[in-house]
C-alpha cells in the first residue's frame, strides 16, 4: 500500500518537474545554441531539440532507474524519506547536467570567438 503511494508521489512530482525543466531550457536554449551557429538557424533549432530528446530520455531514464531501487516502503515516514531523497538525487543531477552544459556550450563560443 505504501509502495504505491511513494511511486504515485514520486512519479507525479518527477515528470513535472522533468517536463517542466525540459521545457523551460528548451525555449531558453534557442538563444545559446543559435549564438553557436549563427549562419544556420535550422540547424541550431534541430540541435536544440536533439538536446531536449537526450534530456528526456536521461532523466525518464533515472526516474525509472530510481524507482527499482527502493526498497519496500512500510510507513508513513518511509514515504516521505524515500520519495524525498529521490527527488533530491534526481533534482541535483538536473542541476549538474544543466551546468555542464552552459558551462561547455559557453567554452565552444569563446573557442569559436578566438578563432
């Protein structure tokens, strides 16, 4: 019983805040990867959404991955430590991801710039 209510918890809070990342550095994104590749704008845009796909399927991945780990969920407490934990784990590896990639995408403009 419990068990179903961590995975709800944990699903409905994941995929929204998957989505709604995704979408958001989606739309943001264009101007970081259009900066990159001035001269082809449709190339920039399909590059784009090659990133959005890896992203989803990343993460989707994770969230998945996360769930067969846990272990059987028997209280009230259980719920809350275990979906908060994965949601913590899954939160920062957004984070991480996210950085590296304005971090590298910054890293080729400047190489790009010097050349």
């Amino acid at each position: 019983m419990y068990n179903l209510v961590a995975y709800a918890i944990y699903t409905t809070v994941v995929l929204t805040i998957i989505l709604r990342v995704g979408h958001i550095c989606y739309i943001n994104g264009k101007v970081y990867v259009r900066r990159l590749i001035p001269e082809d704008p449709a190339l920039s845009d399909r590059i784009n959404d090659i990133l959005l796909v890896g992203y989803y399927l990343l993460n989707i991945g994770y969230g998945i991955y996360g769930i067969s780990t846990w272990e059987s969920v028997t209280t009230l407490v259980q719920v809350a430590s275990t979906v908060t934990a994965h949601l913590a784990a899954i939160t920062l590896i957004l984070a991480l991801i996210h950085y590296v990639n304005m971090m590298m995408i910054n890293l080729i403009y400047k190489s790009k710039s010097k050349i």
